[in-house]
C-alpha cells in the first residue's frame, strides 16, 4: 500500500501520490492528475468542487472574481459545503445565531456564526486575527466559515444554480 494524503471533498477524493509525486482527483468516474506542489494540490481540490457540484463552482469563482483576497481560501469554502459541514438555522432572527460550521481540520469544533443587524461574525481565531480578509461590502471580516455560511445561504435560495450570481445577493440585507 502507497502512502498516501486524503481529502474527501464532495464525490471525490483528492490525494498525494508520493509514488509518482503528483495530485490526484478521483471519482467512481474518472481519475485525473496534477503536478506535485502547492499548485497542483489547489488544482486537484478545484477540481474535486467542480466534480462535485459544478454550481457550487460557478459560484466560488464568481466570488474570487469579485473578492480576490479570497482566492487562497475558496476551495476550503467549497469544501466545508460540499462536506456539509455548514448548518444554516431554520429561520434565522434579524440578529443572533445564523448558523453552525464545524471545523475542516478539527473534527471536534463547531463554530457559531452570528448576525449584529449588520456584519456577519465567527468564534474561529482567523475571523479576530488582523489578516482576516475584508471584503469591500461593508468591510465584512470573511473567514472561510463566514464564507461558506453564505455561500450555502445563497445556493438554497437559488431557483436556478447557473444564472449569474454575485457575493452582494448572498447577504441576508
């Protein structure tokens, strides 16, 4: 047996091959390749959201697009989704908790994503620390949790996944 890394994002599984040092995506499909290294790793996962659910990728592209300050952090925010990993509350308050992301590395973490009225905020350490990204909406601190609590906010109210989506129509104002 090769030593192997896995990710199970969605349908897919992205791995490490140390064998024959390249990424993979695998699916009951298709098995594709990625050349070794940070880019080939961030390929392999982009591919694995695309795979998965090709809406899901419309929409984190159109985000980056949007956002560039969260490129680095896009395919997590797919991957929290697609590992339903965010729970949005059943008719949220006007203020208060929105909704619940357990943690992509930590298995015994759960974050409480609330809403002010006005900002979005997240009990993690990114969403306090100083390079926590900004986007231009309102100066939104957006750490992938609160990212993928609205990105999932946004595909459930979607009627048609592949219309045109902006970040601006997935906040609640």
């Amino acid at each position: 047996m090769l030593p192997r890394t896995l990710h199970q994002i969605g349908v897919a599984t992205v791995s490490y091959n140390r064998t024959l040092r390249e990424w993979e995506t695998e699916t009951e499909q298709s098995l594709l390749s990625f050349p070794a290294g940070k880019s080939g790793e961030a390929a392999a996962r982009w591919k694995a959201i695309e795979l998965s659910n090709p809406a899901l990728f419309i929409i984190l592209k159109k985000m980056i697009a949007n956002y560039p300050e969260l490129q680095s952090r896009a395919w997590k925010i797919g991957e929290l989704i697609l590992n339903g990993h965010v729970k949005l509350v059943p008719s949220p308050p006007d203020e208060g908790l929105f909704a619940t992301v357990k943690s992509r590395t930590r298995d015994d973490v759960t974050h409480d994503i609330t809403f002010d009225g006005y900002h979005f905020r997240c009990t993690c350490e990114d969403f306090w620390k100083d390079n926590c990204p900004r986007i231009r909406w309102h100066s939104q601190r957006t750490c992938t949790h609160v990212a993928a609590t609205m990105a999932t906010r946004h595909i459930q109210q979607e009627e048609s996944p592949y219309e045109p989506i902006t970040t601006e129509a997935a906040l609640p104002y």
